[in-house]
C-alpha cells in the first residue's frame, strides 16, 4: 500500500511523559530526527503533576541511612501487592534497574531529590526517593529543557489518531489530528507523519476515561473521582489494539486511598496521608473510632476494606508523626488537613465517638510497645505512639488512580502483536500505556522507575532500527 | 475568545491603522476590566462557597459561580489570582498554556517562579506599594516549562476580599506582538536597503551616462574625425559624396541610434557586409559603393546576395534599403 505523508521523521514518539521523554532524550543519542506528538496544549500528562516519588533498591540514601534492601526483595514486595499477576520478567526489570533509572535522572537531568527516604506502603523497607518539590515537575521540567537542548520538538495539541501500517506485519507512521482541542475528537487537521525507523506509544492511562474503565470494571461509576489529568483517557489504547496490539489486564485499576475529599484530584493531601498519615499513624471509621486495617497495606488492600466500610474514614497524626509530610503547609493552607490542640478536639470537629477513638489510639499505641499489631502493621523502630499534640486529620475519599493493564510488551518495549503473539515490527510502548508490569496492585513510587526505565529502552531500540529507504513524500 | 473574534473583525474592517489600533486598543482594556470584574466576582463566589464548609450552595450561587467561572477559562488572556503567600491560589486555562504548566502545578506555586529575576523584583514591588483596586503593568521576562524565554506584559490589580490581600494578574503572551514590532522593524530596514540600492543605481546611471559621453567622443575621434579628414584629402567627387552621405549617417547613429530597434539578423552579418549595409542604409547606391571600399561590382554584388540570405530576405519583395532604414548598425 501506498500513502502520501505529509511529514517523516526517525522516530516519532506518542505522549509527553516520563515514558515519551525518556525515549525521546535516548533516541536521539543514536538519531537526528525525533519528535514528540502530544495531545494536549501542556506537555508532561500524569507524570507532570505526579508525587515525584521515586521507589528504587540498593540507593546511595538507603547506604546512608544503614538500610537493607536488594532487587529481589523489592520484586518480591512487587509480586506480593501484584498478586502474582505481574509478568516477572518485566517486574524483575523494574527492580533490578531502579537504581540505575534514577541515577540517570541525577547524572543526565540533574534532578534534585530531597535529602531523607519515604516509607510508603507496601514496601518492606524505606526505599522512596521524593523530588525537591515534591511531584513530578521536578523530574519533567529537566526532560523538557533537555529535549530544547536537543532540538526534540514536542508538538502540542497534536493527537494520534491511527496508526499505519507498511502492510507488512510493521509500523510506518501514524495519522495526527494537528490543531487538535482536547476532548473533540473531530477537531483538527488530521495529518500523515511517517516514522523511517520506528513509532513509541507513551501515551499513559485510560483513569479519566469515565466510559472505558466502566466498561473493563463496572464497579468503577462515573461519580468516581480521578486523580489524573483530563488528558488520561483510552483513544490511543484503541488506536494501538485496532493496530493488532495485544491488551492486557485492562480491568485492573488502581484507586488511591490516601486522596482527601476536601479537594479536588491528588491535589495535596494525598502526600501527606502517604508519606505521614499512614506510615506514622492510623486510619479510622469516623462511625466507630475504630482502626480497620494495616495502614501500610498495598494500596489494593486499603482501597477494598475502606470501600467495604460503606462509611467515611480518616487519618491522624500526630506532631511527631507531621515531620514526615512533605505538603503540610499547603495541606493547612488549603483546609485539606486540620490541626487540633487535643483529641477531644479532633473528635468532635470530625463526628467521631469520643470514647471509642481514645480506645483506639490507646490500643494502637500498647501495641508499638509490644511489638504487635493485630493487623499486622509492622512495628519498627521509627514508629512512636501517637501522643505528642498538635493532632492532625485528613478526610479519605477513594480515587481512581493508576491503570495496570494496558498493551503487552517485552523486555525490549516491542509491542506484542495480538495475531501473531510475536513484536509487531518498528511499534514500542513505554509507561502506562502497558500492562502487567504491576500486576493486581502497583507500589508507590513504583511507576517513575518503570515509565522511564522503557521509556529509555523503548527509545534506544526504536533509534536503532534499519532506516526505511524512499521517497515518500513525493510518492503518490 | 470573544475579544479575539472582535479583534479580528476590526482587523477586516476598512478604516485607517491608526482608528483600528484604537479601537482595539479600546476593546482590550474594556476586556481587561471584564476579567478583573469577573474574577472578584468568581473569588468572591468561591470564598463563599468555602466559608459555607459543608453547606449547601444555593441554586443561585452555584450558576453565578458557573457563569464567572466560563468566563474565567475562556478569556484570550491568561489570569492568576495571587494570595498573600505570593502563592497562585487560581489560574485559567490560557494562562496554563502561556507556561506550560498544568493548573495542578501553577497552583500553590510562588508567582515569582514564572518570570526572571528582575520580573520577579517588580511584581515584589507592585505587592508592596499597588493600593486597594489599583492598577499596574510592567513588560517582563516570562519562563516556560522547559525553560525557555518569552516577553510578557503583567498587568497587575490589587483586589481584596474579607479583609485578605489579593491579587489579579493579567499575562498576556507578547511572542507575536514582539513578532510583529521585529518584523516591522525587518521591513523598515528592507525599504532603508532599497532606498541605498536605489541611490546606488541613480549612481550608477550617472556613471553610465559618463561612459557613454565617453564614448561618444571616442566615437567622434576614431570614426567621425578620419571620415571628415578622408573628405577633406579626397579629390574625387563621387567619393567625397559617399564619405558625406556616411558621416551624416553616424551622426545619425549617435544620435538616434539608441532608439531603432537592434535586429537579430544583423549579428549574424560579417565586417565588410555591415560596411556595406551602412553604405546602403545612407542610400550609396553599388556603384558608389565599389568606389568607396574598393571592391569590384561582381564582388559587392554577391555580398548584397548573402546579405539578403542572412537576413532572410530572399524571395521577398524588399530592398535592402527599405530594409536597413530604421535599424541600428
Ligand atoms: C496525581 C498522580 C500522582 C502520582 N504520583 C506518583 C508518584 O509519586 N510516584 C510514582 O511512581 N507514580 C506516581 N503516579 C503514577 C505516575 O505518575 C504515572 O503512572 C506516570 O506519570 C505515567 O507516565 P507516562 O509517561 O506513561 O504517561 P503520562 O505522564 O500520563 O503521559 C502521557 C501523555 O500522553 C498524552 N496522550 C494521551 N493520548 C494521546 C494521544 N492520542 N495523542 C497524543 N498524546 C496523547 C497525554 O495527554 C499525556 O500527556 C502518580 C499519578 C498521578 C495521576
């Protein structure tokens, strides 16, 4: 088959993410002609407003701090929250490479990280770095200003409509609909862009596509909130599956329980019940005062007991608990958090019993001093009882979060063909767009590693295909 | 948007610069005052509705909150609501695309990260010294995600609400406008560049002229003067009469020459057979020719031949004469 193209480039790259920019940054050591193509009139998706922080094992800070940790065991802790759904060779990658991934971002990008770990759920050992700033930017930025420094141009408002094919089991280009207005899927000029050595599909996930995630899970209703940005919905998915990509997983979707219902997305709260509320003090049942689960469970675990509750809960921490948090200032600011001198207080401006809560704290509290915990949160050493006032409190809303599934790949980011159950030719994907790297459940901090790591890899091979001969511009 | 739409048609309509200029200069600032009643407006809502706690919004409030908020989004001009923390507490969706930067993440951030450092030093400065309801602007430096540079203009209105300082920004990208100013500049230097190259010509016309006078004289000296010495020595009539008849054809050709018309046939035409077309031209008849040029008649005779086959004239019914009259030789 034959086709006019309006445009041709080495490598063309779908989405301006970690996963998009990594691959561009890396595809442009071995070529000259790469561009980015992005949907939206602001580069960066969900890796732009993310919570920049990044899981790895085996990390300069842990040698500092005298924590052990190995590859291993952070894929063990992976196929665990994964409920072994995980493709162990992809999740193995993930783990084993973590470290290098973010060495790269200091090393290449100058990223900077503040200067203690997170403990985040699910983990069994501190390993989180987080971002100066505390979200994504401060890692999307520096990928931004090096792709100007390579003359990478990343084309905004720009959406992909379709892939082409050369008719020969490959990829050749794709159509984009340039000019385009998020969400009108007409609008546009829709344009041929050919790609002479490969096309990368970095294009996220599906978590603001109220219909698609309905359609995987039903239980996921519209009246959700999302923490994503507008942008995260499925077309592209579709255009990859209608391509012959082999979808995966689809129907496992993450919902995150730290989020606050006195704001709107991930916003602010949801660091602080991340990285204070739930490792350094306790959830309740506003009806009861009662804990109900281990606070460092997998995000899984958290969300389907606090949704089997069928009532609201909340987070307390206490002063020393507070240390932890990365955004209390603004948490105060926005009314997301509230602080209070006693738990009297506490209790009465949240509608929770009295009696009951002092119980819990009590019980919670003997239990660090004895070792145990009935449900099982692990007491270590940097955990205190929760004792020392100023007390604070975040209202928890469930909210839908992170695609696990997506379109299959292998360790080399080839796109797996559905038909052939073999890489469809010159098509990669990087970052949330695939699936199963996760498995039931992904770990906090967990997808920067993965989403940059292919992101690189998707990148590098898609730079080093054989170049396609011909003229096409002129062909007819 | 609204006001791009106005702008455009004032672009169209037929009417001076300078009153379109005005009229959209006029359009721009009724618009600005639009947007900064709109976001008192909106702020003022959204206080409300954040005092109210869990309370229910009534009806009423909630459409007003609705129909402040469209107008926020949609204006052609990017807006950040700055509290007391110098912190962006609200931003629309232009002012999003003029950064780079999602709402996410220009809310909560300081506004003095948007600009450069002097940028940074005179919104400082508009905190500190603008008044309740007063306004400022300033042309500044902005930054966007990546890093890179444009020129900004940063209108600036201090609007408080329950007795907290607030402030209004106004961006407007000035890309295109600096484009423009630079391009005008580009034009104005192309026309300053024409106006030289011009000079230059006019020059170089003079000169030419220069040369040509030269020439002329050169001309007088090496044809005109040994013709008139030719006449002067000659003792034959006939011939004095044929150098006659051929200086007044020169003179001719000096002075008229540049208007015939240059022929192609004539370039293909050897020395002699143009002395002879001269000759001819000044109404020589062969004879009188075989005098002058010393050539037998049988001679002249064929060169006339060849001449007319050079020229295309054979089996035609014009002498050459006629022919040669009006050409340059
Ligand atoms: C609020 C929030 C906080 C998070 N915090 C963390 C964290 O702290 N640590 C962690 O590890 N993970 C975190 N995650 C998850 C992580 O940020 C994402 O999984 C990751 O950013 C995905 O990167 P990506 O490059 O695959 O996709 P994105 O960053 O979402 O980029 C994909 C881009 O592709 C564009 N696109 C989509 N379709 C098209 C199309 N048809 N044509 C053109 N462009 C298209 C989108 O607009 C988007 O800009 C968080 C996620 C969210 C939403």
């Amino acid at each position: 088959m034959r086709t006019m193209w309006d445009e041709e480039f080495e490598v063309v790259i779908i989405g301006s993410g970690f996963a998009g920019l990594a691959a561009a940054i890396e595809a442009r050591k071995y070529c000259d002609k790469v561009v980015v193509f992005e949907k939206m009139p602001v580069p960066g998706g969900n890796s732009s407003i993310c919570g920049g922080i990044f899981s790895a094992a085996g990390t300069p800070l842990q040698a500092e701090n005298g924590i052990e940790d190995s590859p291993a065991l952070m894929l063990a802790d992976m196929l665990a929250s994964g409920q072994r759904f995980n493709y162990p060779e992809l999740a193995r990658m993930v783990a084993e490479r973590s470290t290098e991934t973010l060495l790269w971002t200091i090393e290449e990008l100058d990223v900077k990280y503040q200067p203690s770990l997170s403990w985040v759920g699910g983990h069994s050992v501190p390993r989180s770095y987080n971002t100066w700033n505390a979200s994504g930017s401060g890692i999307v930025k520096p990928m931004l200003a090096k792709c100007r420094e390579l003359n990478i141009p990343v084309r905004l408002k720009s959406c992909l409509a379709n892939f082409v094919d050369d008719g020969n089991n490959a990829i050749e280009g794709v159509e984009i609909r340039e000019e385009y207005i998020f969400p009108k899927s007409e609008s546009g000029t829709p344009k041929r862009i050919r790609a002479t050595r490969a096309v990368v599909l970095a294009s996220g996930g599906f978590s603001q596509d109220k219909e698609f995630r309905a359609i995987q899970n039903p239980r996921l209703t519209e009246d959700i909130e999302s923490t994503n940005h507008q942008g995260a919905t499925a077309e592209s998915l579709i255009s990859a599956i209608r391509a012959g990509a082999t979808p995966v997983q689809l129907s496992n979707i993450q919902l995150g329980p730290w989020a606050s219902r006195d704001e709107e997305g991930f916003g602010v709260g949801s660091l602080f019940s991340m990285l204070a509320g739930f490792p350094y003090g306790i959830i309740i049942d506003v009806s009861t005062g009662n804990r109900f689960v281990n606070e460092q469970s997998d995000r899984k675990l958290l969300v389907d007991s606090m949704l089997n509750l069928g009532t609201e809960s909340i987070a307390i921490v206490d002063q020393k608990g507070v240390a932890y948090a990365t955004t209390l200032d603004q948490c105060l600011k926005r009314g997301v958090v509230r602080k209070f001198d006693s738990i009297e207080e506490l209790a009465a401006s949240n509608h929770v019993p009295l009696m009951p809560l002092v119980n819990t704290i009590k019980s919670y509290n003997s239990s660090i001093e004895k070792g145990e915990d009935r449900f099982g949160k692990w007491i270590h050493k940097g955990l205190e009882p929760i004792q020392y006032p100023p007390y604070y409190s975040i209202r928890l809303l469930p909210k839908i979060h992170h695609c696990m599934g997506g379109i299959r790949i292998n360790t080399l980011a080839q796109v797996i063909g559905i038909d052939t159950r073999r890489p469809i030719g010159r098509f990669y994907a990087a970052g949330e767009i695939t699936g199963g790297i996760h498995g039931a459940s992904r770990l906090g901090g967990n997808a920067v590693p993965e989403c940059i790591l292919f992101g690189r890899i998707a990148g590098a091979n898609a730079a080093r295909e054989p170049l396609r001969s011909g003229h096409p511009l002129s062909q007819e | 948007m609204l006001v791009q739409c106005i702008e455009n048609e004032i672009a169209e309509i037929e009417t001076s610069e300078k009153e379109k200029s005005e009229a959209t200069r006029k359009l721009r600032s009724a618009a600005d005052l639009l947007v900064i009643a709109a976001v008192s407006e909106w702020a003022r809502a959204a206080e409300t509705g954040k005092n109210g706690g869990l309370l229910e919004k009534s009806s009423d409030e909630e459409t007003s909150e609705k129909i402040f908020s469209a107008v926020f989004e949609s204006v052609g001009e990017g807006i950040l609501l700055i509290d007391k923390d110098m912190e962006i507490v609200k931003a629309n969706r232009r002012a999003c695309e003029i950064y780079g930067l999602m709402v996410q993440n220009l809310i909560g951030a300081k506004v003095s990260s948007l600009t450069d450092e002097p940028g940074a030093h005179i919104l400082t400065e508009f905190f500190s010294t603008l008044i309740e309801g007063q306004r400022k602007s300033a042309e500044v430096t902005g930054v966007y995600v990546d890093g890179k540079t444009f020129p900004a203009t940063l209108t600036v209105t201090r609007s408080d609400m329950d007795g907290e300082k607030y402030w209004q920004i106004i961006v407007r990208d000035d890309t295109d406008r600096k484009n423009m100013e630079k391009q005008l500049r580009e034009e104005k230097q192309i026309i300053e560049e024409m106006n030289l190259t011009l000079k230059n010509v006019l020059h170089s016309i003079e000169r030419d002229k220069k040369e040509f006078e030269n020439r002329v004289a050169s001309k007088i000296r090496t044809t005109l003067l040994p013709s008139i010495a030719k006449i002067s020595k000659t003792t034959s009539d006939g011939t004095r009469k044929v150098y006659l008849s051929l200086l007044e054809q020169q003179l001719l050709s000096l002075t008229e020459g540049f208007e015939r018309e240059l022929d192609g046939g004539l370039l293909k035409l050897s020395k002699t057979e143009i002395e002879i077309c001269r000759l001819i031209q000044a109404g020589n008849s062969s004879k009188e020719i075989c005098e002058a040029l010393k050539l037998s008649f049988d001679t002249v005779q064929t060169h006339r031949r060849n001449i007319r086959k050079k020229l295309d004239l054979n089996g035609r019914k014009l002498n050459l004469h006629a022919y040669l009259l009006n050409r340059m030789l």
